[in-house]
C-alpha cells in the first residue's frame, strides 16, 4: 500500500487549498477513502469519506467548508477546503477507511495562519 498526499502549504484564515492523494497497492475503486489529519500531540482523526459509489460523509467541523471527491481512473482522492480556519492546521493524510494501520505515507501539511 502506497499514499501519497500532496497540495498543502500556508494559507491565510479564509483561504482555500485543494489536497491530492494517489494511491496504489490496492484496489481503490472498490475501497471506501478518507482523508485524515494529524495535529501536534494527537491522534490521526477522520476528516471526511467517500464510498466507492461516490457517497460523501464529512464530521462536523468540515461541513459546508470541505469537499471530498475521487477519480477512480486515476486513484486520486481529493479534498477540497475552504474557509480554512486555524484550528484546521495540521498534517493531512489520505487512507482507507477503515484506514491500513500503519501505512499512512508521509501526509502533508497545511497551516492556516495570518
């Protein structure tokens, strides 16, 4: 299993950033994906999913701002964020969800600061 998680960086309170993920070792099209985030000091904690068949579920705190979408052509999952907030700030990884134990790619990290 590989993922690979690209397209974050610094952004301002209200900014917007667009995450990839590209995946292998697996079949992505019939796996369920997530995207997570990792802050300082905690766990891996689920952002957002979407089912093979394209249905999205998103936590509270990502409703109305994020958006999850995959190209199973490409094995890419993506996240969609808007109206980033600082408490959004950590580093984002994609998975399975449930995600491979152990097999989180190195993420990437978005900061949300002025």
């Amino acid at each position: 299993v590989q993922l690979q998680a690209s397209g974050g960086g610094l952004v301002q309170p209200g900014g917007s950033l667009r995450l990839s993920c590209a995946a292998s070792g697996f079949t992505f099209g019939s796996r369920q994906m997530g995207w997570y985030r990792q802050a300082p000091g905690k766990q891996h904690e689920l952002v957002a999913s979407i089912s093979s068949v394209g249905s999205a579920y998103y936590v509270d705190s990502a409703k109305g701002r994020f958006t999850i979408s995959r190209d199973d052509a490409k094995n890419t999952v993506y996240l969609h964020m808007n109206n980033l907030k600082p408490e959004d700030t950590a580093v984002y990884y994609c998975n399975a969800f449930p995600p491979y134990t152990g097999y989180w790619g190195q993420g990437t990290l978005v900061t949300v600061s002025s």
